[in-house]
C-alpha cells in the first residue's frame, strides 16, 4: 500500500501498470473470449431452449425442471398368470369399469407412481458417482506402492518409469488397447483366466459362460474401474505421495522409534498427519475430476452402454449439446455439475480442510 | 582378540553377502525360468514348420513356407477363379524337410466320426467294407508319408476353416482342397509339427543355456543397485517385480498382436510370441487411413498449441507475478476462479461462437482457444513468484527494459519451469481427444486420437491391424516421456503446489 502513496502516478509506476496490461493483453483477450464469457452466455443458455440454428427461446426453469424435478404417471399393474402348462408370464392387470351410460368396459389397472421427469439423468449420476469408486481404491494403492518406493534404493528411477508409463500412455490408444484385453473369447483378461483359475475349476470351461466384461451391464462399471486403477495407480498420484513421503522429517521418525512406535503406529501417528495436505489435495482434484470425468472411455470403448450403464453427466452433456443439439438442456446440465463441483469443493475445504494438520 | 574380533566380522560379512547373493541368483533365475515357462509351449511350437497360405484378391493363392534353415519362400499355385468355393493348396515342389519329423497326434475317433458323418470326408475308393478296419485305413491315409515330405504330417487349421476330402490320390499329388471359397487376403496357417527332433532340442537346449547367464545378469545388477541389504528388500524387490509386470504385460500384449497374423490373433489362447510376423499389419493401417496425415496433423496442432500458449501464459504469468498495476490481484482471482469450471460449461458457447463465425471443421477452432490456459498461467506465475529479484533490480539500474528482464532474466532462470510445462502441454494437446472430435467432420484434419477412433469405429480393423495402429500412438509418446522424465516428475509436483 506504502508503494502505491508513495508515487501513485509517477512516470515509472504508470509505465510499468501500462507494461503489465500489455503483457497480459493477449491471454486476458483468450480469458475473455474462451472462458469468461462463455461462462456467462451458457448460464444464460441454461434458462433457454436453443437449437443452433434458429434463436435461442427463454424456458425460465423448464431445462433444470426436466433434469431435476419429478412427477406423477399412471403405470399399469402387472400381474403374474399362470398358464396351464405351469409356465408363468406377466401381463397387464384389468379392471372392469362403469361408463357414465352404464355399459361396462375393460381397462387397464394403473397406479399412481412418482417419477423422475429425465431418468436417464439420474441412471447416468449413479454411473459417474459409481465410477468414483475408483478414486479411494486408487489412492489406497498409491499410498501404498509410494510407501514401497520410499527407500533409499538405487534404481527407483527405472522402476518409476515403468510404474508411470499407462498413465503417461492415457489416452484413446491405451481404451483401445484395453477394449482389446476385455473381449470375451480372444482377449487377455479372459485367457488368462481362463489358464489360471480354470485350472482350479474357479472359470467356467464353456467360451459362452466367460464373463464378457465391457458387454454386460453389470461388469461394465467395474471393469472400467479396474482400469482406471492401471492406469492411475503408479501414476501422478504416487509421484505426490512420494515426494510428500520424502519431505517427513527423518528425526521424527527415529524420535517415534525411541518411543518404541510399532511400523503400523508410525504410520498412524506421524506419517499419516503429516502428509494430509497431499491427501487432501488429491481428494480434491480427485472429486473434481471424477464428476467430470468418463466421457472418453465411454466414447471410445462402449459407446455410453450397454444399456447406457457407462454413460456419465459428461457423455450426457456431449449426447444432448453436440449429438442431438438440444444446447439449453446440455448447458443446464454442465451448470448442474458446476454447482456440484462447487458444493463438494467448498464442503472439502470445510470439514477436510480441519482435518489437515498443518 | 583383535584379530579374533576381525575374523567374526569377516565372517559375518561373508555370510551376509552369500546371503544376498543366493537371493539375487534365485530372483535372476526365477525371473528367466518363468519367462521360458510361460513361453514353453509356445517356443516349441514356433520351430513347427509353418505353411501359410493366402489368397489374393483374384483368388489366386500363394503359399509361403518357413524353415529353420531357408528362411520363407513364396510359391505362387495355381489360379482360381474367385467364388469357385474349392481351391486347392499344393506344397511347393521344393519343399523340404529340414528335420526328422515324427509326427504325431492322430485324430481322434470323434473328429473322424463328425468329419465322417457330415461327409465332408471321404472314405478312399478302395476302403474295406468292415468298418473297424476301414478306420483304422483312414487314419493310415492320413497320416501316410507324402512325396516331397518325408515324413507324417498332420495339418491343423488354426482359421476354422473345414478340409475336405483327402482320398488316397489327392493325398499323393499333394492337393488338399477346402470347402470355403477364399476371400482376398484370407490366410491360412497349416503347420507341421515335429515332435522331437535334434534340431528342436538345439533349439531347447540353446535356450536353456542363455537362460542362465541371463538370470545371472540380472542378479548381478540387483546386486549393483543395493537390493538385498536387508529382508525387506527382498520383498520390496518382489512386489515391485510383480508390480511392475502388471503394468508392462498389457504393452506386451499390444505389441505382440501387432506383428500377428488375423488368425494368430484371434486365436483361443495366450500367445505371445508372434509367428509368423506380420510386419504387413503396419502397411494396412496406413492403406486403410491416412495414418500419416494424422499424425501430421496431430504434430501440427500440438506445436502451435505449444509454442502459441507458452508466448502468452509466461507473458501473462510474468504480468501477474512482477508488474505492478490497478486490478491486477482482483483479475489473477477471477483466473483462478475459472480453474474449477468444467470445461463442459464453456465447450458449448463457444461451439456456438464457432459456428457462428465459421469455424467448424478447421484448424483454427482447435488452434485458437488453446492459446491461452489459466492454468500454465498460474503455474508459470507461482514459479516466477519464487525467483530472486536482486537480478531484475540490478537490470533495472542498469536501464534495462521491463521487457529485456522477461527475455534476458526470468525466462532464462525459470527453464526447468517452462520445460515441464511445455512437455504437459504437449502432451495434453497431443492427446486431446473431445473437442477436436466435436469441432472436426473432415477425416483429413483429424489429429491422431480422433483418427484413431474413427479407425476402429468405422472401418472395423483386425486386432491385429489396431493393436499396430495403437503401438504407433503409443510408442513415441513412451519415447518422450522416457527422454523427459525428469520433467514430468518436477511438473506433478510444481502442479500440487496449489493444494
């Protein structure tokens, strides 16, 4: 502030604020053009229904209404019938009802059941949320393998290389690669299974009965999880971890050791504290991330299904802006996941943030 | 005393270090030996002698056979007009052993009875009419000494293709012939298969020896590199062993089905070592796109991303970090502010602005908005706020140029800075797949991943052509990032800063 008094406008300081809009000009201009101002427009977009070509059409809340809001239908009843031959199939319940003339007709039975106006929307957040899963397996085995990796061994290098290499490969070429070693009969994941457990019995001989990975909806998920944990388990993560694990003070360790702290009360009590801040920083980028995240993998290994099991909020938002051009919906939907990132950012910083000693 | 003292020590000593060594020796060899192990079954099947049959788009099928001492050798048979539904495979008229070959498997009693059954085999003119020995004649039939091999031979079609017919003249003037009508570029593997012979024990006997010396190699460097000090080592030696298979095995996996022939690949199990190679598998990637205009492409993109956001984030950043100027703290917040906007959030205005403006399907609605990144803007403005500046004041005195402190004093200091970040964005433009994909409709432009998924979505490759596809994405990126490591692993760490 002294600065400033001391010589508010004189030639230097008004050339040096002149200099520094200058410099910053060119980026400020891809600032406003690319980011800020996008922000803005797309929370307008937000609020309109808007198909490129003809003008954008004020909706107030009806996109947001869609995606978030529920209401009542009238779904038949279904019932189970028996047929002579003890088989059993489902069919629509009927009632018989009065007409105001008196002559009777039969009608299907309904109920009155609440539903979610986009259930896709809410199938595709169960999806992103499960496929977060990954995010505290994945950082459990970082810690670990950079638990491992702090050592004052020759070579770490090496090893390190090729721990980091699939995360460095990311990308389309390694989901190709890896929709490859998940197909069913030629693929690696299943012969391997195959030459193993089938040995012990554990693996079904039959090439039908070979669980097909990416092709049912159950394993989908998961299957791309495990992958995501190839990729990220020896990836940026780890390195964090390694180099917040290198920063612990020796001394307090051989101090814990006098105290005669068994491996595992190291960890807990001194190891553990005093790397909360990488902890806390990988959440973060981690919960960002994740609700982001899923498009690409879904694109190119599964295409969002099957059954739309591996479709997230982002493949979503890329369906309705750039697919089926129903930007309004697509641009409510991103300002959703804004506000949840948002949300769960501030709720970290919050009650995370506490717990992250120093 | 003193030298009794000297004697347990060196005593100690000795036995410690036999203790590491043997360790060092059993993970060395245990290493080789389970490689051999894996490969076993295998190895002895690559020194089968290989018959590979294709076709090309006239239906005239060559025949290529291997041998231990030949090398390969093409034969072109005779022409077939396509469609004809029966070709026929003839061994070419050189065609020799090279080892005793005794062979083998006789076809089971199901596969005859199927084979009989369907009438896809033929019982010789002259079959005796008991059928017990009439079977026993066929499998003689089949497995009697053709002229030009010396030996029995049973062929195996690893393509589910069904042969037909071997009556006893067919078999003597060497033509087998398949109900399938051959596609162009269909290929057949037959193989011969030698049960035991001097040369396959060389072989074996080759690769037992080299496997010695190779675990002893390597346990020589684990000893080298201080493994082995203490019995957590080992253990640590051990997982990070296992642990660094798991990360290296599906490479292989990839490698090893680029150089495979279609039928090696699909085939019902683990086969890593690829025989014959197929180094054609490249050719057809390039054949079927324009494998190479996207990798131009891709190039291109990333440099000009590169060099144009690295001009004006390190400007921007140097803006931030040292010019002083009204507003100046209050728009660095709005910057980071953005950081945490999904980028979904912005991709769609702007989308719109490019249509507006004309921009879809060209270069310069993927080149200009990734000129400018808050992100290497606040990297660069946290590394410049970390440098001394007795420097800059010391050029200040001397009248240099706010500018000719950027150029001659900051950028030079902060080089490990500029690196890392010129690698991350290298490689984040290189692999940036969403939005080229939503701004591009022209194959031509496409860069590299988009090609690449467009490839295989589109023109359904063989695995074995993809996987070639997907090595050449994959291996230079491990090239750079083995070159620049030591970058990548400053940059993670220079990014959490922020945390």
């Amino acid at each position: 502030m002294k600065k400033y008094e001391e010589s508010r406008w004189s030639g230097g300081r008004f050339r040096e604020a002149l200099a520094g809009y200058g410099f910053i000009s060119g980026n400020f201009l891809g600032f406003l053009v690319f980011t800020s101002i996008p922000i803005v427009i797309s929370l307008y977009l937000a609020f309109t229904e808007y198909h490129v070509l003809t003008p954008p059409k004020w909706v107030g809340m009806r996109n947001f209404k869609e995606i978030l809001w529920c209401h009542y239908e009238d779904v038949p009843v279904m019932e189970k019938v028996k047929t002579a031959d003890g088989n059993e199939f489902e069919q629509i319940k009927m009632k018989t009802v009065t007409n105001p003339d008196g002559t009777t007709a039969q009608a299907a039975e309904t109920v009155r059941k609440l539903r979610p106006n986009d259930y896709n929307f809410w199938h595709y957040s169960y999806n992103t949320v499960f496929l977060m899963m990954g995010i505290p397996i994945g950082m459990a085995l970082s810690l670990s393998m950079a638990l491992i990796m702090n050592q004052k061994i020759r070579g770490i290098t090496f090893w390190r290389t090729i721990f980091f290499l699939p995360s460095v490969t990311a990308g389309v070429a390694v989901y190709l690669l890896w929709t490859w070693i998940y197909n069913p009969e030629q693929g690696l994941l299943n012969l391997f299974l195959h030459h193993t457990l089938g040995y012990l019995g554990l693996f079904p001989e039959d090439h039908a009965k070979w669980p097909q990975w990416l092709g049912s909806a159950n394993l989908a998920k998961p299957s791309l999880i495990l992958m995501g944990l190839w990729i990220g388990a020896g990836g940026y993560n780890m390195i964090l971890y390694l180099a917040a694990l290198q920063g612990v003070d020796p001394q307090l360790y051989e101090a814990a050791m006098i105290d005669g702290a068994t491996s595992w009360q190291k960890f807990v009590h001194v190891t553990w504290p005093l790397i909360s801040p990488t902890t806390f920083f990988i959440v973060v980028m981690g919960i960002i991330g994740g609700f982001q995240g899923g498009f690409m993998q879904a694109y190119v290994m599964t295409e969002g299904g099957p059954q739309g099991s591996t479709t997230t909020l982002s493949y979503y938002i890329f369906n309705n802006a750039f697919t089926w051009f129903n930007m309004g919906k697509a641009a409510a939907i991103a300002w959703f996941l804004f506000l949840v990132v948002f949300v769960m950012t501030i709720l970290n910083w919050r009650f995370g943030g506490k717990k992250v000693n120093y | 005393m003193t030298s009794e003292a000297d004697r347990i020590l060196a005593e100690s000593r000795r036995t410690i270090s036999l203790a590491r060594r043997t360790g060092a020796v059993v993970y060395g060899l245990a290493l080789t030996v389970g490689v051999v192990l894996v490969l076993r079954a295998e190895l002895a099947e690559k020194f089968d002698m290989a018959l590979l049959f294709s076709t090309d788009t006239r239906g005239a099928v060559y025949s290529l056979s291997y041998s231990l001492d030949k090398g390969e050798h093409w034969t072109r048979l005779e022409e077939k007009s396509p469609g004809s539904g029966v070709f026929a495979l003839t061994p070419p008229p050189d065609y020799r052993d090279p080892i005793p070959v005794r062979v083998s498997p006789e076809i089971p009693d199901s596969v005859l009875d199927t084979e009989l059954a369907s009438g896809r085999l033929l019982r010789p003119k002259d079959a005796p009419a008991d059928e017990k020995k009439a079977r026993s004649e066929l499998k003689d039939i089949l497995l009697r000494p053709v002229r030009g091999i010396p030996c029995p031979v049973t062929f195996s079609i690893d393509g589910g293709l069904t042969w037909r017919g071997t009556a006893k003249e067919a078999i003597e003037q060497r033509i087998y012939t398949f109900t399938h009508a051959p596609e162009a570029g269909l290929e057949i593997l037959l193989r011969a298969r030698p049960a035991s012979s001097n040369a396959v024990l060389g072989v074996w006997a080759a690769v037992l020896i080299l496997t010695v010396p190779v675990g002893l190699a390597i346990a020589w460097v684990v000893l080298r590199l201080g493994y082995f000090t203490d019995g957590f080592s080992i253990a640590t030696l051990v997982f990070f062993t296992v642990f660094g298979l798991t990360m290296i095995v599906p490479f292989i996996w990839m490698i090893s089905t680029a150089f495979k022939t279609q039928q090696e690949a699909t085939l019902f199990k683990i086969q890593w070592l690829p025989w014959p190679i197929r180094w054609a598998n490249f050719a057809d990637v390039f054949r079927t796109v324009q494998f190479g205009r996207f990798y131009i492409n891709s190039v291109f993109l990333a440099s000009y991303a590169t060099i144009g956001l690295m001009f004006t984030s390190s400007l921007a950043a140097y803006s931030f970090a040292r010019l002083d100027f009204p507003g100046r703290d209050k728009l660095f917040l709005a910057y980071l502010g953005t950081m945490m906007i999904p980028g979904a959030v912005t991709s769609i205005p702007v989308f719109v602005l490019m249509c507006k403006i004309g921009w879809v399907d060209s270069y310069k609605a993927i080149i200009v908005p990734g000129l400018f990144s808050a992100y290497g803007t606040f990297m660069l403005r946290q590394f410049f706020m970390t440098l001394p500046r007795d420097l800059e004041d010391a050029a200040k005195i001397d009248g240099c140029s706010l500018f000719g402190i950027f150029v001659r004093i900051i950028l030079p200091l902060s080089k490990p800075a500029i690196a890392t970040l010129t690698i991350f964005t290298f490689m984040g433009s290189w692999g940036d797949f969403m939005w080229p994909l939503i701004i591009l409709n022209d194959t031509k432009k496409m860069p590299l991943p988009v090609g690449i998924q467009f490839f295989a979505a589109s023109e359904y490759p063989d695995p074995n052509v993809l996987m070639a596809a997907t090595m050449m994405m994959i291996v230079p990126v491990i090239i750079v990032f083995i070159l620049g490591q030591r970058y990548f692993v400053e940059g993670i760490q220079l990014g959490a800063v922020k945390g």
